[in-house]
C-alpha cells in the first residue's frame, strides 16, 4: 500500500435490484449506536426484545425465535446442518437457483439429496411436492419461497399440512420474501423458517432471523453436545452431535435462552439493526408494508410494461418485491446496466445460470417499495433503452406507473 486511504466514502446509489437494497435509515442510525458488552444487561434485554419482535414478524408464538450472526446463507446452513442427519433423506424441490444451494447444503451436511424440479419461471403445483413426498419419504422437505433468480414465487400454505399428514420436518428459505410477501410461520405448519435483512425487511446482509418450532428444537436438541471449555456437569454430550460448531442451533439456543450460555461474542451493531428492522415493520403495520411492496411492485410491473418490455416466467407467481424483464433484442444487456449506475446511480440486477443476459431484475423492497424510488428509476431506465436504440413510448413507463399508484 503506497498510502493509506480516506475515509469510506461510498456513491449514492438507489439499489433496485434483487438485494441487497438501500436499508431505511432508522436502521443504519441503530447500527451506529454505541456498543456495550455481550452480558451486559441492555444487551441481553435487547436480544430478548428481538426475539418477541421477530415472532410478530414470522407470524409465530415459537419461543425458539432468534437470529444467526452471518448473512442469510448462515441462517440457512444452520438450520440445515443441525436438523438433517447424515444419511437422512432430505427432498428439495428446484425451481431457481437457490433450490440448487438448498440441495447442495444438504449434500454437505451428508443427507440422501433428492431433487424435483420444474422450468425456471414456473412454481410447483401441492400435488406434485406431495407426490415427491410420498415416493421420497424424506425426514426434511426444504423448500425456498421467493426465489429472486427466477422472480417466482412458491405458494407454502398447504405444504405444511402435507409435510404433518407424512412426518416430514418442513423448512423454507424465506430470504427474499419474508417482509414483503405473506408468511405465515404458525398457520403454514413450517418447522423452521430463516431470512436475511438487506431484502424487504430493508436492512444490510449479516443477520439472518430464524423460527424453529417445538417439533424441530426437539431434533436439535436431541443432538446436543456443549463444548469442553464451557461443558457443567449433566450437560449432553451426544454421539450424533452437529457437526459444525458455529452454526450448532442448539449451543446458539443455549446463548440466547435463560442458560445465556456463551458460545459466540454476538454481532452487537447486527442485532441492532435486525431490532429496527422488525420494529420498523412492525411499527408500520406487517399487513401494510406487505400491501406497500405489492403496489410498488405492480407499478414496477406495469411500467416495464409501459415501455414495451416483455416479462419473464409465470406473472400470477411472481414475488411482489422483485420482477423479471427480457432484455430487448439488440440492447446490451450488462452495458446497459452499467450506465445505468454510471450516469444515474441506480442499480438493477441481472440473473444466473440460463437467465443470464436474458433478463434484468428490478427489485421494489424495503424502504425502496416507494413511489419516488418506482419512478425515478423508470426515468432512468428509458432514457438508457432510447440510448441504445430501444424504440419507447415517451414517458410510457412512469404514467403506467403513476396510474396504478393513482388506483391503488
């Protein structure tokens, strides 16, 4: 290093992508509180404060309501590692890219992986995960709901009792659309449940909430294996333990319930920002900041279509934070993208795997599911299509999308 740099300075920049977002304010004033000890008796209170309201988030009276410190692929590979046995059959239904990351967890924590899957675009009818349920016979069915490489979104409201009427323990990867779209943690039947903030919940990557139910606590902890350094006598000491120690649900049980037993120093400006995101939503109205995404999602859907552009995948299953637009013939796609952060300072996303180049994901989440943000970002983008040669209706895009704001 030739010198040592200024302080950090980033861009402004409007993030309409698929995530991360630009975090509400509040939460980023949170995150620069100051800090205190992991004992420390407002820091217990707080953890504690989180937790009830991370139970109002997930629609839950699970008193196994927390968060794992990482970003949303932590709360995943927890919940994953420490409820699937080696050996034990786990089904994974595949629509998008992180289907994919489900079955590979699953692989790398030893389980039989049996896969479904249907065309990206496309969401699984009941009956066929039924079907795959009854010819599998899994212990675990893990399942994503909003899977922001295809846009669609998974219906889960039957899924549980199918996974009850088998015995199966029932997991969804709520990481895109937890905040933004309907999930209902009790009424659903799921045992266990994880998400990240920097999507609808409109906070930054590095906390993942988590919701266990009492069926899936008793897998875990019949698992249990406290580390030698802090081990007291009658502790268990499992044979069939989880085999990371980081990510061991049942030690991170133990940190957050009354043993308050240590296993990790918890990411303390985390916690805050994860308390003011489900305080926000809460505040607001869980109901309300759903109907906000669904109207800032329908105005971006109609704006696209205002332009001319063409959408991907089944509409009727798309997530209400994020949509999928074909990238029209002759423009290029990540050039395009690129002025448009450059001269404008927004961000959208491309995809994965087959999607790539062919589409872009503009996403309307969290404290971006707003109508400035909405139209601002069409103005943008169709001054970039004219650019590269895309013929436009003139202003198309923003009074498409004024309308819907106007009749919602």
């Amino acid at each position: 290093m030739t010198g040592i740099p200024g302080p950090i300075a980033p861009p402004p920049r409007l993030l309409m992508g698929p995530g991360p977002i630009s975090a509400y304010p509040s939460v980023l004033q949170a995150m620069s509180a100051p800090l205190v000890g992991q004992y420390d008796p407002f820091m217990t209170a707080t953890m504690t404060e989180t937790q009830e309201l991370y139970r109002g988030v997930w629609a839950t009276e699970n008193e196994a309501t927390l968060l794992v410190d990482g970003t949303s692929r932590a709360g995943i590979e927890a919940a994953m590692v420490s409820l699937i046995r080696p050996g034990d059959r786990v089904l994974v239904p595949v629509f998008g890219r992180f289907g994919h990351l489900l079955a590979e967890i699953a692989e790398r924590a030893m389980a039989e992986v049996h896969t479904i899957e249907t065309a990206w675009g496309q969401v699984f009818p009941v009956s066929a995960i039924e079907e795959a349920i009854v010819s599998v016979r899994p212990a675990l069915l893990a399942l994503v709901q909003g899977d922001t490489s295809t846009t669609m979104l998974q219906p889960l409201d039957e899924v549980g009792a199918i996974c009850a009427k088998h015995g199966v323990l029932f997991y969804s990867d709520a990481t895109a659309s937890l905040g933004g779209n309907a999930f209902e943690a009790d009424a659903w039947g799921l045992d266990a449940a994880t998400a990240g903030l920097q999507k609808c919940l409109g906070g930054p990557s590095g906390s993942a909430p988590i919701t266990l139910s009492d069926r899936a606590v008793e897998v875990i902890r019949s698992r249990a294996k406290i580390e030698a350094g802090i081990r007291e006598d009658g502790d268990p000491d499992a044979a069939d333990f989880v085999r990371s120690n980081y990510f061991d649900l049942g030690m991170i049980l133990d940190y957050w319930g009354p043993r308050r037993l240590n296993h990790h120093t918890e990411a303390t400006s985390m916690l805050y920002g994860a308390r003011e995101c489900a305080r926000v939503l809460l505040l607001e109205g869980r109901d309300a900041v759903i109907e906000r995404h669904r109207l800032a999602g329908a105005a971006m859907l109609e704006g696209v279509r205002g332009l001319g552009l063409e959408m991907f995948g089944d509409i009727a299953h798309k997530m209400n934070n994020v949509v999928a637009v074909e990238i029209p013939e002759g423009v290029p796609g990540d050039a395009a993208r690129a002025a448009l952060l450059e001269d404008f300072g927004i961000e959208i996303g491309t995809s994965f795997g087959p999607l790539h180049g062919r589409v872009w994901r503009i996403g309307t989440m969290g404290y971006n599911a707003r109508e400035d943000a909405v139209l601002t970002t069409l103005v943008a983008l169709e001054a970039v299509l004219r650019r590269f040669g895309a013929h436009v209706p003139a202003g198309g895009g923003v009074a498409a999308a004024a309308d819907v704001y106007r009749s919602g």
